[in-house]
C-alpha cells in the first residue's frame, strides 16, 4: 500500500470515529431528554384518569377535568397563584429593569454596583427555607407590631416574598442584555437636546425590551412554582396551588391535581411561546432568544 493511500485512509477512519461518536451521543441526548421529561408526560396522561387514585388506572375520560373546575378550594389556589405570580412579574420587572440597567451603564470598578451584585447574588444562593424562616417573623412584626396593615393580606406577602426571590434574576437578565450594547444613539439623542425620560423611553427601552419581556416570563413562572417559602408566610384564605398540591400529596394524589397542572402546563408553555414570537418580532434569531431567557449576554 502506498503512502498515499495510506494518508487518505487515515482522514476517511477518523471521520466515521467522529460520526459514530456523535450518533452515540445524539441517542444518549435523547435518552436523556426523554428521562427527565417521562414523568411530565406521565402527569398529562393520567390527568385524563377516571379512577378515584391518581396512580389507579381505569379508563379514559375527563371526569378528572371536570371535578376539578368544579372544586372551589382548588380553583381558589389557581386564582391565588396567578394573582400572586402577575403581580410579582410585573414588581419584579419594574425593579430589575432599573437595576439592571443601572448595572450595565454603571462605571468599570463602581463600588455601589458590586456591592448590589453581591447582595444580588446572595438572594439567589440563600436556601429558600432560610428565607421563609426569615420572612415569616419580618411579616408578623411589620403587620402586627408596627400595624402595616397591608402586609396582613395574604397576597400582598405572597407577592413581596417573590418578588425578593425573582427581582435578582430578572435583574441579571435585563443587565445582560443591556451589557455592551452601543449607546451612540442616546449620545445622538441627548446632543439633540433630548430629554433623559424622551431617551429611555425611545431608546433604552426599546433595546431593553427582549431582556424585559424575557425577565418578566420568568419572574411569572418562578413565582408560580414557589413552594417552600409560600408554605412558610402563606395564610388562610391565601393557599397558592404547589402548596396545595404539596398538602394533598401527603394525603392521596388524585386525578384533579394532575388535571390542573396539566392545565398550568399548558398555560406556562402558550406565555413561553408569546414571548418567542414577540422576540422575533423584535428581530431576535432563535441563539439570541435563547442566550436573552437564560441572563446571557448576546454579544
């Protein structure tokens, strides 16, 4: 065999090792993939259960549908959470976007932003059972001792509580979108006598918009699926729905719950698909979605 035949061999032997080797780890992705999201499915599809028991088989119907829209307690955990999950996206986002536009127009080496990264930081690393234990007490002595009568309300600590929670995230996501974008055209703005409310709200914000948007999507479904610090400062009256399906688990998990959460699956998933479809409204490629939702820079 010559020495040529021998070099063309090579290439063409280390091109089917790479092939092979990404096939295996395309299936193993796969796999992967389709072990995490089995027990989802597994939610949807008995959710459509006509037993008694979530885990009891029987047949095929939506009697599980049907019991559950007509359960007031559950509808008013339903309500309970979106309410609190609306009102902490829409806090949440009007705190982040100042912060983190603060944050990415802050000078190299300002002592304030990293001090407020830190405290940002910290809030997301903090056990959530350490900030239930410490919201519960602040709660009681801010309402009941000093008389502010509106943190009495169930779903005014609902939302305060999440909005600590999801304010650094959205903070984060907003300060990464704004981080190194090119601020000639405020520059050009403001040598046209423009004002600094005129040039946030045509400039800034606009370019802000996808990380907004983004931030606000995640503080909604953070806050829906808040459950440990919930199950600490929640009150009568106020139970939001992880914390009702948590106390109904330690009973017996019947079809309505699965129900439900079917339906909330669905909801999450038509918001996560609105905002896909306004960020492309915005101009935004399927990489830069993507790097946008997770806090990513996108240049």
């Amino acid at each position: 065999m010559s020495a040529n035949t021998v070099q063309a061999h090579k290439p063409a032997t280390g091109r089917r090792h790479k092939d092979a080797a990404n096939k295996v780890l395309n299936i193993w992705g796969v796999v992967m993939f389709a072990f995490l999201f089995m027990p989802i499915l597994v939610i949807v599809a008995y959710s459509f259960n006509t037993g008694r028991l979530l885990a009891s088989w029987e047949s095929f119907g939506l009697d599980a549908y049907f019991s559950a829209f007509n359960n007031e307690v559950m509808k008013a955990s339903i309500v309970t959470s979106l309410q609190a999950a609306f009102a902490t996206a829409v806090t949440a986002t009007i705190f982040g976007t100042m912060g983190g536009i603060a944050l990415a127009r802050a000078k190299h080496g300002a002592k304030w932003a990293l001090g407020l990264v830190v405290l940002l930081a910290i809030t997301l690393v903090t056990p959530e059972v350490v900030e239930g234990i410490a919201m519960l007490p602040w709660f009681v002595t801010l309402g009941v001792d000093l008389g502010i009568s509106p943190l009495n309300n169930g779903l005014v600590r609902l939302v305060a509580a999440h909005t600590v929670e999801t304010m650094a995230v959205v903070t984060f996501v907003i300060r990464a979108r704004m981080a190194g974008m090119d601020r000639s055209l405020e520059e050009a703005a403001a040598d046209l006598y423009a004002t600094g409310w005129r040039r946030f709200k045509d400039i800034t914000l606009p370019l802000a918009g996808p990380g907004i948007l983004a931030g606000a999507l995640l503080g909604f479904t953070l806050s829906l699926d808040n459950t440990i610090v919930s199950s600490f400062i929640q009150q009568p009256g106020y139970t939001p729905w992880p914390v009702y399906i948590f106390s109904q688990v330690r009973v017996a998990l019947r079809p309505e719950v699965a129900a439900l959460s079917t339906v909330m699956l669905v909801l999450t998933l038509f918001a996560l698909a609105v905002v896909g479809y306004v960020l492309r409204r915005f101009g935004e490629n399927t990489s830069n979605i993507v790097k946008t939702m997770t806090g990513s820079s996108s240049n």
